[in-house]
C-alpha cells in the first residue's frame, strides 16, 4: 500500500485516468495559437455577468458542466471536488461550484493551483478515498488585475517581464477506472515546497517562481532516479519567458538540460507578435486549458507519450507586497502518460 | 482498499493518530476560560513582529516548531504540510511555514480550513501516501480585521451577532503508527460541501454557516449510519451564540437533537461576561487551538471517549461582500476518539 518514493514524491502504481476535462477562454486566448483547441471561446469576457468575479465563477462553473457532460456523469457520481483561483479567499470558486452539490476541498498554491488540486485528486482516488474526482481552477485578467495590481482603467504601463493572465478554466474528471474515452493517465506526483530567492518584483513573476519549478524538477528526478531524457516534454505553468532562461540556468547548473524538451504554457498560450502578452501568460486558468486542450491532445495522438507537468505558483498578495516581503513560489509535479 | 462510506463520507479502518499537537495565542485568548491549557499566549498580539501578518505567519511558525518539538521530530521526517489562513491569497501561511522546507499543499476553507487540512492530511495517510503529515491553521484579530473588515483605528462598532477573531495558531503531527505519545486517533471523515441560504450579513457569520454545519452532520449520521448519541460531544468551529441556536434548530428539524451534547469552540474560547467577545470566538485559528488544548485534554482524561469534530467556515471576501454577494458556508468533519 505504500506509495511514496523519495523525499517528495508518490508512484501511483495502479494509475490515475484522466477521463474528460474542458477548457473554456476569454476572447484574447482564442484568438492565440492555441484558441481553435479550446471547448469554449467567450465573445465578452463578462461571460453575462456583471462583474469580472462573477465571470471568472461562470468560467468554473461551465468548466465542470462541460467536463462532465463530456464522461456523461451527473454531479452525485463524483465523490469530491477540488478546487481554486487566485482571487482573496477563493471567492470565484466559492460561487462557481456550489451548485454541483459536490463535497468540496478548497485548495490555493497561486497558479500552482492545478497541479495542486490533480496531485490531491490523484492521491484521494488511489488511496481508495473517491471513484471519482473534479479538478478545476480559474483565472480571469480583469478580476486578477483588480486583485494584485491596478485598476483597469488606470492604462497602467506594464514591464517587459510581466505577465497576462489567461481568462480561463480548465476542469478535469479523474478516475480510478480507465474508461474507453480516458484521455490520460497519472503515474506520479512530486509535492513542492515553497522556495524563496527573495525577489521582490511582482511584475517578474517568472524569475520569482523559477527557482521552485527547479527544486520541484530536480527532486523529482532524484525521487523518481529518472533524468530529462525519460519524458518528451517538461512542462512549466507560467513561467514565461524571462522565467524560463531562469529555469533552464538554474538546471543547467545542477547538471540537467533540459533545453531541448521544455516547454511553457504561458509562452505556448499567446502570440508574442501579434498579442503583445510581454513575458507570457499566467495564473491559474494557463496551465489548466493548455493541458485540457493541448497537452492531452498530443498525448492521445502519441505525438507525446509521457510529460512532467508542473504548474508553477507565485506566492504573493497586495498586502504582503505592499509591506515589502518577498515572492516565494512553489510547483507542484505530475507524470501524465499517454494511454493509446 | 475502499475507504469510502455513504455520499461525502471516508471510514478510516487502520485510523490514524494525532502524535502530538500545539496551540500558540494572543493576549485576550489567554486570559480567556481556556487560558491555562494553551501553550503558549503571547504578551504582545505582534509577537515581536511589525506587521499584523508577520505575527500571524510567527504564530504558525512557532505552532509547528512546538508540535515537532513535543513529537522529538525534524521537519524531514514529515511527508507533508497542509496549511492555511484566513488571509488574502493565504500569506500567513506563505510566509509561515518556508522555513521547515517541507513539502506543502495549501489548502483554504475559511475558518472551516484546520478541519479541511486535518481531513486531507488523515486521507494522504491512510492512502500509503504520508509516513507523517504536519497540519497547520492560524488566525489574527487585527489581520483579519483588516483584511475583512474596516481598521482598527476607526474603533467601528459591532453587532451583538458578529464574532470576534481568534489570535491563535493551532498545529497538529499526524501519524500513521500509534506511539506512545499520541493524543487520539482519527476514524472518520465527512467532507462538507458549499451550503448557501442567501444570508449576506457578514457581521452574522454564525447563521451564514449553520446550514453548512447541519448539512455535515446530517450527512455524517446518514453516511456512519450513527446518531447524536454516539458522540460525547459533537463540536462545531465558530457559530458562535447566534449560530448554535440555528444549528440546533435545522437538527431539530430533521429528527435530531443536539442540545446536550453539542459544544462550540467559539462560545468556549471567551468569557462572555468579562471579554465582551459578541456571538463568541472564530476563524482559523479558534477550533485548531481548542481542539489541541482542550478537546484532545478531554479525550487524554477519558472525560470523553469520542467526539464528532467539525469546523466551520463562511466564505466570503471584502470584494464578495461588497459586490453585494451571499456567505456561503462549508463544514468539514472529523470522528476523533481517545486512545486510552
């Protein structure tokens, strides 16, 4: 019954399915490279809401509807819920899913979230807690730039190394059995831990959380004793591009290149020429439409057969930088494997 | 393998063990009626800090340290941390618990959260995920003030329904053997879901989460196939006076009678006469630092042989409120039992 391996990490020996998911974006991430993936591509990013928090709970909600829909399961065949976003005290969650009636685990890791809530949900369901499980986790650019940094209508100029952040959802239905239209399967997880470089810029959110992403990759390969060459790619959640060079220097000094097989969904996400997203795309919704809509679709057409996905979080708030401290970050790993 | 019982339900066959735990408060919480059983009470609500968060990140910190300490252990021989606060984006946590470079899953259910991470914790043991699992909560009066309310320094005045925030850290050292140190053991979990009545005064939280606590009761009961009468006492988180009145009268109305056994940490924590606390005691922090110092005293002392545990959270945000949103609830519960 044992399942972990090394200091931080967990081998699902019977597997994990990822049966369906969704992923449901704003206008500006349809119109990206990735937009004719998605389930859902909104024409106004107030969703029909009146507020962009209500939106971003509209995003969560169709999420969930949709993956479900799609595995043809009612919200009373899902043992538990995880879920999360970045917005204080988890509000676009709150009122996003608590119509489904599901028994619910709020969780936060800033835009590690995803990773998070599919390590968690993986780990419920092989330790025979659930049969079944919903993940999912949202951002939304108006509703996260209203929480960490200034109105909207300020025009405010952004660096060169800030980051947009998608306005999305992505919802995942995990499962112990693997079902005919299972999309992927899970074989293992490796939990970060928060690592703090003691940066300070929020608007270089790549350089803060590299760092982590690092601690949570080189663990993995320790726990695991596997190396770069074992997955077709490496996948942060957000690091962007100035994280990015960050993350492959930090490898390259403890002795892994990866610069061949990584890949990041807030560069993937935008066109840098034509979307002016500077450094890239970021929170909770980033990771988690990129894998619903491209990531899995590779796997299932063996373009990929085996990924280390691993969102990344910055872990801050607007009192915490507004009183001067740091911007740790944390990532949490997962082995996602192609079953055809 | 399956552990799972009834819709939202989890029997824990092999049980796991609370091995050792600690409660850190603030001034008012030590001269309170539960004063001389806490671990520590700070002289000073900034325990030596500049800011309100720091404190509060401080009181987590040392709450860990202390509940290691009394279990003889290191942070390396602890699989994993579940942790949480009631602050924005959770930086108490954030901040708090780096240090131990544990790996962490941050978890956020209002002030329900220490019943949410002790559940998640229980599970990742249970599961062969976790040798030990480390689980933390906190909450400050002055940061959550700030971060819901209005500041300090306005001395605004409060309704008799609204609660006053706990300034307390509570820490708990899950174990999967029972050593001879160990407080209790935990049988059972029932994982609560969002219940919403469409209550919007967040200066009564006790109603707004009365429904979720009798909705996880009842589930309880149905799920374990058990009544009230099994359970020494059955111990909400933070209803408070108001709340305890709504919660006993919901259970009365489905067939259960609660009023003798029923016990509220927030009512428990404050002397009502003296303290001026309102409807009483909450957040994250108010059932962790009972649980610790008082209610598992009373399973050590055999006053009471099993208790049904259940903390409670409102979920709302400054910005929820303000856009004219409910406070949903959410209660999650735990079957603690003494050992000796």
């Amino acid at each position: 019954m044992k399942q972990m391996i090394g200091r931080a990490s967990i081998r699902l020996e019977k597997g994990v399915y990822i049966r369906s998911s969704a992923s449901i974006v704003g206008k500006k991430e349809g119109e990206g490279p990735l937009g004719p993936l998605f389930d859902m591509v909104g024409e106004d990013d107030l969703f029909g809401c009146s507020t962009w928090e209500e939106a971003e709970s509209t995003l969560q909600k169709d999420a969930v509807s949709l993956a479900l829909g799609k595995a043809g399961l009612k919200p009373e065949e899902i043992s538990f819920l995880f879920a999360g976003d970045l917005l204080g005290q988890s509000i676009a969650t709150s009122f996003g899913i608590s119509s489904f009636g599901i028994p619910m685990f709020g969780v936060y890791g800033a835009c590690s979230t995803c990773g998070e809530a599919l390590s968690l949900g993986a780990m419920a369901i092989s330790g025979g807690h659930a049969e079944r499980i919903v993940c999912v986790t949202s951002s939304h650019f108006a509703s996260a730039e209203k929480e960490f940094r200034f109105p909207l209508e300020y025009g405010s100029q952004r660096p060169l190394s800030a980051h947009w952040t998608v306005t999305g959802s992505g919802a995942f239905v995990l499962d112990k059995e693997r079902t005919e239209e299972a999309r992927a399967g899970i074989s293992g997880i490796t939990v970060g831990k928060i690592v703090d470089y003691g940066l300070k810029d929020s608007l270089n959110m790549g350089a803060c959380m590299a760092p982590a992403a690092a601690s949570t990759i080189q663990q993995h390969f320790q726990d695991f004793g596997t190396a770069p060459e074992e997955y077709d790619r490496i996948i942060t959640g957000d690091l962007g591009r100035v994280g990015k060079t960050v993350l492959l220097d930090l490898l390259k000094e403890k002795g892994y290149d990866l610069e061949s097989r990584h890949m990041d969904c807030g560069i993937e996400i935008y066109d840098p020429d034509t979307q002016d997203p500077h450094a890239g795309g970021s929170g909770c919704g980033c990771s988690a439409v990129t894998l619903s809509a491209y990531i899995l679709k590779q796997l299932e057409e063996k373009n990929w057969k085996k990924v280390l996905f691993l969102p990344t979080g910055a872990l801050l708030s607007k009192t915490s930088h507004n009183e001067g401290k740091s911007v740790p970050g944390i990532a949490h790993a997962l082995v996602i494997e192609g079953l055809r």
